[in-house]
C-alpha cells in the first residue's frame, strides 16, 4: 500500500468532520431562530459539534500515528470545508 494513502485518508475525514461541524452549524441556526429557547439550541448544538469534532481529530490522529505533524490533513481539510 502506498505511504500516501493514510494522509489521503485523513483529508477525507477532516472534510467529513468539517461537512458534519458546519452542516450542524447551520441546521442550528434555523431551528434556533425559531426555538422558543435558543440558547439551549446553540449551547447543546456548539457542544455536540465540537465533541464530534474533537473525537474525530483524536480517531483519525491515532490511526495515522502519534506525531503531532501527522494530524495536519485532517485539521486542514476540516478548515477548508
């Protein structure tokens, strides 16, 4: 297998992570606009989000290796989607 393809892999799942952190953000927004309670809307939203997120960098960072450099598809990816 070529040593490329677990870095092709972690774009893809920040790209995943990112679709799913601003999809979330969105949808959000459009129920709290509405919400008889918004701030519980956004807080639960933002918490779930980022523990997604979190739990996502942490997976994707493991099954690469531990070196912090490695992370830098994932965390790229995320930023552009």
């Amino acid at each position: 297998m070529n040593s490329s393809f677990p870095f092709v892999l972690a774009g893809l799942a920040g790209l995943l992570l990112g679709a799913t952190f601003f999809g979330g953000l969105w949808w959000t927004v459009r129920k709290g606009l509405t919400a008889k309670q918004p701030a519980l809307w956004f807080l639960g939203s933002t918490l779930l989000r980022m523990g997604i997120a979190l739990v996502g960098f942490y997976l994707s960072a493991a099954a690469i290796g531990n070196a912090c450099w490695r992370a830098w598809p994932v965390l790229s990816s995320h930023a552009l989607s």
